[in-house]
C-alpha cells in the first residue's frame, strides 16, 4: 500500500504540494476548510499535470498521477494514516496556531506536521503544543512542482528523527531539502531574494535603470548561472585559484559597495510606478496567462537540466 501525505490548504500552493507527492507514487488527501477552494480543483492539476507530460516531466501517464489525489471530506479524515501534513493555510501566526493544535490533537503522534509559511519559524506555532517535537517549518519554492528547493526549518525542540524522516520523505518525492542549523525570520531562500529585492528597487527608485532593465540583470546575466550553481560556487569559479583569490581581487569592492545599500523602505510612490511600468508590459489580465508561460519554461529548463551531468 502507498505512503499517504494530507495536504492542507488547496490553493496554489497547496495544489503544488499534490503534485508533487502523487508524482512520486504518494497517495494525497487534499482538504480545505472552505469547500469552495477544492471546486474547480480537478481542472486545475489535470493542467498543470498535462503540462508536465507534454514536457515529459513524469514517468506515468497524467490520468495515473492524478488518480493519487483525492479530496477530503474532513481535516481528521485527510490526517488519517498519513505519514506526513503539508499545511498551506492562511500567513499568519494565529491560524498558524489554531490549524497545528487542531492536527496535533487529531493526527496519529507518528504523522510529521510542517508548515509552509514563507516567514514565520516554527516555535512561533509550536511551543505549547503536546506534539511539537514533531513539527516543523518545510518551506518551498513557487511553485514546488517545479523548483524542488525545499527548505526545512525545524524549532529547538523539533526532533533529530523528526528532521530526518522528513528530510528522506521530501527526497523521496524528488524535492532538494536544505537544513537550516537554527531559526531565523524568513528562512534562507528570501532572505536572499530579499536582499537581491531590496537593492533592485534602490536603483529603480534611484533611476538607476528601468524595471525591465533591472529584470534582464537577473534573466540574462546572474540568473543563467545560477540556474545551475549557487553564488559561492560562481566565485569559486570567477577566480584562477577560488574563493580566497576571488576575495582578494574583489572583496574590498563588495565591502565598499555595500556601505551604499541602504535598507529599502518599500514606499508606496515607488512601487506604484512599479505597477504601472509592469501594467504597461503585462496587462492585469494576462497575469495568469503569463504565470502558465513562466512555469512552461521552467519545465523545459528542467527537462535540459536533467540530461546535463552534474
């Protein structure tokens, strides 16, 4: 008999999460609290599983796939006999708690519990509950069926076993888990983006450069690279003798340049010339047009990707 993963929360993310556990033979009990969110759900991964087969991005015909992924009628009846709970509810820490002390009270004590907040630590949600060495933070890229980084954030009581059961299962569903060593506010993934955010709107703010200009930066340049390698490989790389001569050539530069990066604040005025730069690139109403395009090509950079040695 398969494994059988719970699912919670049947919005994009969430959706996502079915995919790729049914992909890799897991059977998926999807729920969600508002009925409505799971109508219309079918049509949605019968396209999103399409896409992956016309890619050929799994090794089973869609029909299969999808046939692992069942609606639930109840949060104890998508809990029941899973080895593992993948929330994807509301960001916020109160039904952040509210959600953990309802499938810690209603799951078996061996089901692992994680979180997909992009933000909020573990011990944030976790604290006081009976359970919570078996909880933790599994945090994923946008969307996980096709970016497989997920990054797992445990608290300083989640359990050695716990992180390691979890760890084999996100491998095991073809996902590339990371470790964070201890908690920190938005994990590793976007404190980086953030970082990389924050100075591309101090420049666009600054006039600088354009917003597509600023884009072509990351799809044209930084971006090819590290579709393939992350930074520190790239200055391992960018140097005759690696990091330490990189650092040498180099590092005094960066250290001087980050003097003038100051925080971004985010303001209103700013991002509303965002929005109506964007808006005269991409109308509002091809956002989700667009979004499909986007996913298309990350299956055929990952469809490349998989016939490339590592």
């Amino acid at each position: 008999m398969s494994e059988k993963i719970a699912v919670i929360g049947a919005g994009l993310i969430g959706r996502a999460w079915a995919i790729v556990f049914a992909r890799a033979g897991f059977e998926v009990a999807l729920w969600d609290a508002v009925p409505q969110a799971l109508q219309g759900c079918r049509q949605l991964l019968q396209d999103n599983v399409g896409d992956l087969a016309a890619h050929g991005l799994i090794d089973e015909a869609a029909e299969v796939v999808l046939a692992r992924i069942r609606t639930a009628d109840s949060l104890a009846d998508a809990l029941q006999d899973a080895i593992l709970v993948q929330e994807n509810v509301k960001e916020t820490v109160e039904v952040k708690r509210e959600i953990f002390a309802e499938m810690d009270r209603l799951a078996d004590p061996k089901t692992i519990l994680t979180s997909s907040t992009s933000w909020i630590p573990t011990s944030e949600f976790s604290e006081h509950l009976p359970g919570r060495d078996r909880i933790l933070v599994a945090h994923p890229v946008n969307p996980p069926y096709l970016v497989p980084l997920v990054e797992l954030a445990p608290a300083p009581w989640t359990s050695k076993a716990t992180v390691e059961r979890a760890h084999d299962i996100y491998t095991r569903a073809g996902q590339s888990p990371v470790l964070l060593n201890k908690e920190i506010t938005g994990f590793l993934l976007n404190r980086i983006q953030g970082a990389v955010l924050n100075e591309a709107l101090n420049l666009y703010e600054n006039g600088y450069a354009s917003a597509a200009d600023l884009d072509k930066v990351l799809k044209d340049g930084l971006g090819l690279r590290w579709s393939f390698m992350g930074p520190f490989e790239t200055i391992d790389l960018n140097a005759p003798e690696g990091v330490l001569d990189y650092a040498r050539r180099y590092g005094h530069t960066y250290r001087d340049v980050a003097k003038t990066q100051p925080p971004n604040e985010w303001k209103s005025e700013t991002l509303e010339r965002l929005e109506r730069e964007r808006r005269e690139e991409l109308p509002a109403e091809k956002l989700g047009d667009r979004a499909r395009w986007r996913d298309n090509r990350l299956m055929g950079l990952i469809a490349h990707k998989r016939n490339q040695e590592k």
